[in-house]
C-alpha cells in the first residue's frame, strides 16, 4: 500500500530510465502506471489513459487479455523453463514455429529466436556474414542500412539503425555498418527540387550508388524497416519499394526485413513486407508477437538460408539462454490465436483502419498540422508553424513535439513525439468509439498545443 507520491520517489531514487533525461525528470512528473485493460491504462494516481501507442508498438492484441495470462500459466505449471540448444526442443517452440511459418511468406519457414527485436538484429548481423563464408564469400560483409533507423539498443542493433545521437555515445557503429538516406518526403525531399515520386526513386538509388561504391562483393545485406517505425513513421513515396525491389533482384545481397514493429497487422497485413509485396530472405520480429506480454523476438530465415546452415560440419555458434522460453513461447502462440480468431490484421485492413485514417486525415484541417499520414493503424501527424508553408519548421527541433505530447498525456492520451512530428500506434482491438475518443483528445491536445506556441511567439 505505497502511496502513489512514494512510488514516484522511489522510482526517482532507484529506477535508471531507458532514453530519459533523468536531469529534468521531476520526482512528481513521473507516470506510474498501474493497471491495463483493452486500450485503456490507469496510473497511480487514477487517471484512465487511451493507450495511443500499445506499450512500445507492442500490444496489438489489446492489454488484459486473460486468455494469454492463462496460457503462460498452465506453461509455466507444466515446463517453466527449457531451452532449445544441442539437439533439445520443447512442444510450445515446436508449435510456434509451425505457426509462425503458416503466417510467412511461402519461402520462409525456420525461425531461431532470441528475447527482443534487438537481440534478433545482433543474431541478423552474425547471421548474414557467417551465411556468406559458408558460401566461400567471406568478404561479404557489409550491411546497408537508411540514417534515422532504429534497429535496436545493442551495440549491432545501435550500429545497424541510424540514429546520430546513439552512435555518438559508445563509439558507434562498428565497423562494416553503412547507412545511406531514408525515403523521408515531408522532412527532407519536400526541401528538394524533385517531386515525391522523383524523391522516392532517387532515394532507392541511393542503395544502388552505395553498393557500386562499396563493391557488390564486399555487401552482405540491405536492412530496413518496410515502414520506418521509431524513425518518425516513415511512409517511403509509392515509387520507393518497387525501385528498391529491382536493384535488389539484379544484386547478389540479402534483403533484411525489420519486422519488429510492421509485423503481426500494424499495416493490415501479417507483415509490413506483405504490404509493399516484398521478398525478403530474412525478418527479425518481435513485439507483436507476444503483444508484449512476455519478451521474446526472432529471425525469420528463408529455405535458401535455412539450406545452407543444415549442410553437413556447419555449426551456427550462437544463441542466448532465454530464447524460445517455453513461457514466451506460450505467450506468442495464445497471442496469434487471437489475432487470427478475432480476424484483427484483416479488421485493420479493412474497418478500424480506413476509419481511423479518415479520420486522422481530417487533422490535416488543423493549422498546426502539415502532414497526417496512416498505413494501417500507424500514423504520424507533422506539426508545422505556418500551413500556407509546409517547407517551414519549428525553430528549436523537438520542442513543439515535447510540448505536445505532454498536453497530449494531460487530455488523458499517449501519444509519442519523433522530433516535432506526433506518432500513433494503438493496439489493433481499438474500436470505433475509442477512434473517436482518441481523435478527439488529438484536436484539444493540438489545441493547446497550438495556444502555447502562439503565446511564445
Ligand atoms: N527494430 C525496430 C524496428 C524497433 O522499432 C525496435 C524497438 O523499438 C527494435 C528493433 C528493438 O526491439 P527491442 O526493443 O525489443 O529490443
């Protein structure tokens, strides 16, 4: 029975924060949260909250699901803890795997898993490169990947995403990580000449221009989210994948898919490559997955990839005690029953999408607002000072999103902000009357948002 005051000053004491600026954290402008349910949380202090972002991109299936809780459960009751390494399974990995093939595209059928969507971008990077020594091509060891990416928080995941301020801080990336420009239209080819098709097909030939420079011979792979998700939800310009595509089918490359936050129906499909009809021959996956619910992430690997690491003599020396817990596993599985039993990847392609992004594009109205962009039920509205001139920005990046997304908790909504852009991201159970809360607290958040800025000038 700690009160809710004392939970915070413990919190303050004791808790280091991941990507938080502990110096202006106060003891009381913390947010405990308590308790979960559908879209809904509630903090310590009682507030109900629209969970705008599922967690972290995660909860797709909605918080509370008891079914889940019931699954880990009677998992862990009957083998809490077993791993897969050396010639060992357990049933819950056996049949995840067959699920999760089943959910695949046809070419992809093994899974090695891992805990998170980092760890299985580490596994991706020691992957590929033992994949192409196996294959006598040990110079190819290159990755591509787009500036502003984030991949993860390990040293590969942080080496392989894009982010200055990660690589600035550990002496990131390591070496053989080589990042060229993302098909960012509102932030960067709105500033050009081109148009937005022009814009998305220069920026898939950034690709073709880096792997010209750095020899086709010495490139392992191009990694990339087919949205990018924490990058600011980066809708490429329609011409941006099937360019991609092409120079990737002329190359002798891999193609890396980010499936951590695209997977498991954030853009009405199973998988975020599903919705631009891309092949890759490996995805990483992780939060949706689970929903949250339990970490656990993985690689999904090709037959062609899979063929070569089930030769004779080949060892893959690699894997982490954690990965396939039976628990997880169990998770995962109660987890995709649902989504496939309630129809929810379908239901956001067809019905809470299209009825969310109608929505969300009416923001557009609103004199703050430049952009609303949703595929699915993954949206970003970009906050402007002028609306008669797009091209303009905020002085001071980042400061006009902060303002906004802490008016946006206050009108009882999370909502995330990526420089000054506002991003949503709900678990796909939300239904049409919670659209309409979340739509409304958006417009009194841009409200007061927009109030404060004018009042500064
Ligand atoms: N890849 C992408 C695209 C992500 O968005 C994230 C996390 O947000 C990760 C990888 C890392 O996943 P995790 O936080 O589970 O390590």
């Amino acid at each position: 029975n700690v009160s809710s005051h004392d939970l915070k000053v413990l919190d303050h004491k004791h808790h280091l924060h991941p990507f938080t600026d502990h110096g202006a954290l106060g003891v009381d402008e913390r947010r405990v949260i308590a308790k979960a349910d559908g879209v809904w949380l509630w903090d310590s202090d009682g507030n109900r909250i629209l969970d705008g972002m599922a967690g972290l991109w995660c909860v797709n299936a909605g918080h509370g699901r008891q079914e889940i809780v019931e699954a880990v459960r009677a998992q862990m009751s009957e083998l809490s803890y077993y791993n897969t390494f050396f010639k060992t399974s357990h049933p819950p990995v056996i049949e995840l795997s067959e699920m999760l093939a089943g959910l695949t595209p046809d070419h992809i059928n093994m899974v090695m898993y891992g805990s998170s969507g980092s760890d299985a971008n580490d596994t991706i990077l020691r992957l590929v490169r033992t994949y192409w020594a196996l294959q006598g091509q040990p110079d190819k060891k290159v990755v591509i990947s787009r500036k502003n990416a984030y991949h993860g928080s390990t040293m590969a995941g942080a080496s392989l995403g894009g982010m200055g301020p990660m690589h600035s801080q550990g002496g990131l990336p390591i070496p053989g990580i080589h990042h060229i420009d993302q098909p960012y239209w509102f932030g960067e080819g709105m500033m050009t000449d081109m148009n937005e098709d022009e814009f998305g097909l220069w920026a898939a030939r950034e690709l073709e221009r880096a792997i010209e420079e750095i020899g086709e011979e010495n490139v392992a792979a191009f990694i990339a989210e087919p949205i990018q998700g924490a990058g600011g939800v980066i809708v490429p310009p329609s011409t941006y994948w099937p360019e991609v595509k092409r120079i990737l089918e002329s190359r002798n490359i891999l193609f890396i898919a980010d499936e951590v936050i695209c997977g498991f129906g954030r853009t009405g499909e199973w998988f975020g490559s599903g919705y631009y009809d891309l092949k890759p021959d490996l995805m990483t996956i992780a939060k949706g997955l689970t929903s949250g619910y339990l970490p656990l992430g993985g690689v999904l690997v090709s037959d062609e990839i899979a063929e070569v690491l089930h030769r004779e003599n080949v060892e893959f020396f690699h894997g982490y005690t954690y990965a396939s817990h039976p628990a997880c596993c169990a998770a995962a599985i109660a987890n995709l029953t649902i989504l496939k039993r309630e129809g929810l990847v379908e239901r956001v392609r067809d019905q809470i999408g299209p009825y969310f992004q109608k929505q969300w594009k009416a923001l557009e109205s609103h004199p703050m607002v430049g952009q609303a962009r949703m595929v699915g039920l993954f949206g970003a509205l970009e906050l402007v000072p002028d609306e008669n001139d797009l091209k303009k920005r905020f002085a001071n990046e980042g400061k006009v999103g902060t303002i906004t997304r802490d008016h946006s908790f206050s009108n009882g909504l999370v909502m995330r902000a990526v420089r000054d852009s506002m991003i949503i991201s709900p678990p796909l159970s939300i239904s049409e009357e919670e659209v309409d809360l979340l739509i409304a607290s958006t417009r009194k958040t841009l409200d007061d948002a927009w109030n404060d800025v004018r009042k500064q000038g």
